[in-house]
C-alpha cells in the first residue's frame, strides 16, 4: 500500500532568520528547500487538512493524518486512559475506532466498552488490520467488472478476492492502470480497457488538431484536459 501522512502543529515549521524564512518574507509565494535526501516546500497562510492533502505530489492508497480534531474526516482515538476516551468521545467527532496503551489494559477495555458500547475498540495489530480492510473496500469499489481476461485471475471478483487475501495490486488491473484516456461522470470514473482508451485518445487529439492552437504546441503538451456541462 502507498501511504502518505500529515502532521499537524501548534508551532511554525520554518525558523526565523533562515534563509528559507526571509524568502518567504520577502514575498515568495512558495519555498522550495532541497537537501541531499529532502524536498521541502514551504508555504504561508492558514490551512486546513484538505489543503495538506491537496499539496501532496503523490497519489496514496491511504493518508495517515496526526492532529486536526475539528476536522470531520474519520478519526481513530489514541488514548492512554479511560479518562482521556471519555473527554475525547465529548468534544471531538466522528471517532470510528480507539486505540493506544488503554486497549492493553483488559480491566479499561470491560469499563470502556460497558459504557460506550457502539465504539471499536482495537489493539495495534487489530489497528492494522483495520485500515487494510478499509482500503481494500476502497480498491473494490474501483475495480471495473469488465471480465475482460487482461489479468492472471480470469474475472474481476477473482482478482478482488486476490486483492482481499493480499495476493494483487491494483496495478495488474490493465484498466486502471492504463492511463492513456479516462472518463468520468460527475467525478465516477467510466471504465474503458485499453483499446477503447487508445481510440478515445486519437479522436480527441484528431479534433483538436482542427482547431486554431495559434501558440499552442500540441506535440510538447503532455496532457489534454475537456470538460462537458451536460446542463448548461
């Protein structure tokens, strides 16, 4: 799985008087610091979590954020206390599982559990298995159903069942992991295999080579991006 996180902190990143702070205080709308083994990029301003995980440069199966209570996304409690789950399940929402050093104790777990017996109570390998099972149903929820036989496994409920037992990766699947050409509706990705993809592709570019590019180079762009409003 490709995992990303995000921190969140009380305290500024970015040390006055470092040369990456006098850029940014000098206007740059962004700063780059690279190092050796390290890419850094540093920004000013008030963001949320959606702004942290619209910053990523990567495409991960799971982002693993620390902080960011007020946010509404689903949270999993790391407690050291019956004490502390209580005040959490209070002031903080959508908490779907509790974890950490109170779950090894099984006299706070019969406690918690008798009081809040709605919420999950998991120990760290169950933890784990918890967000494997959850992005799995994630990885399903994007697999085609074409049965077009492209893979090892001969059908799509085969290789979800692979996917399921650890056996796959979303990357045997030729649909998905051909990018030549993708269409969604309303943001729900259309399957096409990769034949339909590769015509997909020379239609559109067919058509816009009809058109006035004036500066446009067609043959140095590495991507075409078409928008339809189906009510305007």
């Amino acid at each position: 799985m490709k995992v990303a996180t995000i921190k969140h902190t009380s305290e500024a990143f970015d040390t006055k008087g470092k040369d990456t702070w006098r850029h940014a205080e000098a206007g740059a709308l962004e700063v780059a610091c690279v190092t050796p083994g390290e890419l850094i990029t540093i920004r000013r301003g008030d963001f949320s979590l959606e702004d942290g995980v619209q910053a990523l440069h990567v495409e991960p199966d799971i982002i693993l954020a620390e902080g960011f209570k007020r946010s509404d996304r689903p949270k999993i409690l790391c407690a050291e206390s019956v004490e502390e789950v209580e005040e959490a399940l209070r002031s903080i929402s959508n908490i779907v599982a509790v974890s950490g050093s109170v779950t090894e104790k099984a006299d706070q777990v019969k406690i918690l559990k008798n009081k809040f017996p709605q919420v999950k109570f998991m120990r760290r390998e169950e933890i784990v298995k918890f967000l494997r099972d959850f992005v799995v149903k994630e990885w399903l929820k994007k697999l085609p159903r074409l049965d077009c036989g492209h893979c090892k496994y001969g059908s799509c409920a085969e290789m979800a069942k692979a996917l399921v037992e650890g056996r796959a990766s979303l990357d045997e699947c030729v649909v998905i992991s051909t990018s030549i050409s993708k269409v969604a509706v309303d943001d729900r990705l259309i399957p096409l295999s990769k034949w339909p993809q590769i015509m997909l592709r020379e239609i559109i570019l067919g058509f816009i080579r009809s058109l006035k590019l004036r500066d446009i180079r067609l043959e140095e762009a590495s991507r075409v991006t078409i928008e339809i409003d189906l009510k305007g």
